[in-house]
C-alpha cells in the first residue's frame, strides 16, 4: 500500500521546478494510460500548481475499471495493485481512484483528454465519464476539453501521418494555454 507515494514524489518535484528551479513558472503535465492515474492525481491533490493537463487515453475510473475481471489486464494488475473486490484493498484504491477524488467547486488546470473510440485497454467511455465528472464539479468546466478519436485505439493513430497529425494538435493546444498571444517570452533561464 504505497501506490500514493508516486503521486507525493511527483507533486514534490513539480513543486521544487515551480518554487527553487524555475520561481513562479507554469507547469504543465502529461500522462498516458495509467500515466493519467498520475496526473489524474497530481490535478486532485494540488490543482492549483498546474496550468495545464493533456491526460492521454487515461486510466482513471480505476475502481469500476479494477473490479471487472472481464476486461483486458485487469485480473494481471491485482498483482501489483490489489483486488478492490476484497476488503483490504478496496478503501486504499479508492482514495486514489481520480474520478472519485474531485475537489468540487475548485479551479483545476485546463485539460485536454484524448481518447481512442477503439481503444481495448483504457475503453473511450472512461475519459469520456471523467471529462463529465470534471465539468460538473469543478469551478472551470469550459476549461476541461474531451478529443475522442473515432479511429484510434490505445497507442493513437496507427499510421504516421496521423500520429504526427494528432501530436501537432495536442502541443497546438498547450501551446495555446501555455504562451497565450499576450505572453510569448520565455523567462530568460529557460533552457532551450
């Protein structure tokens, strides 16, 4: 039981960029698959340190998705995770689980939440159930964006072009949140 301590250490470092490395920097984060569980987290926990979140095919309905032996991996991830359908795991999981753990009536970074129609690992309804739940809690609704690729799966588009298509799309958008037109000087340490 020391799964949270990924989303303390990640939080911990985030915060040491933002007030030793780079003072008063925006951050932003990303994660894909159970890379969202993270930044799913990181945006509950300390929704005011991060400016935006692009949240890729994200696992974060993890205790409706956990439960499901039927579904793909799941029965293969009890044995890293635990089984929620037994006692001594299920309250752990569930106040890690991102969608059950949304401060409502705060102000939570801009997402972006891509999702694959086909996707077999993290089903497009998941990301499509946390957009929902975001908007209907938190302060910012308009701010959180749902991007459902009708064609892909899991691991995106399945020919290059595509890929390149959608990755151009994803930074177009944090580049919009990150550098809006009134502010596009990086602070002079920045490496580049």
């Amino acid at each position: 039981k020391t799964k949270k301590n990924t989303f303390y250490d990640f939080i911990d470092c985030a915060k040491h960029i933002k007030h030793i490395v780079y003072p008063n920097a925006k951050i932003s984060i990303e994660g894909r698959s159970a890379g969202g569980l993270l930044v799913g987290n990181a945006c509950n926990l300390e929704p005011s340190l991060f400016e935006a979140c692009l949240a890729g095919v994200p696992f974060v309905d993890l205790m409706v998705t956990m439960c499901d032996p039927s579904i793909p991996l799941t029965t293969e991830e009890w044995k890293e995770w635990g089984n929620p359908n037994q006692a001594e795991f299920f309250d752990y999981m569930l106040s890690y689980s991102p969608i059950n753990n949304i401060i409502p009536n705060t102000k939570y970074p801009k997402m972006l939440i891509v999702s694959g129609l086909n996707d077999p690992r993290v089903a497009y309804w998941e990301p499509a159930k946390w957009a929902q739940c975001l908007r209907s809690q938190v302060t910012n609704p308009n701010d959180i964006l749902l991007k459902m690729d009708m064609d892909s799966g899991h691991f995106s588009a399945a020919d290059r072009y595509s890929y390149l298509r959608d990755t151009a799309y994803d930074y177009a958008w944090l580049l919009s949140v990150m550098l809006p037109s009134s502010d596009t000087t990086l602070p002079d340490n920045f490496p580049l």
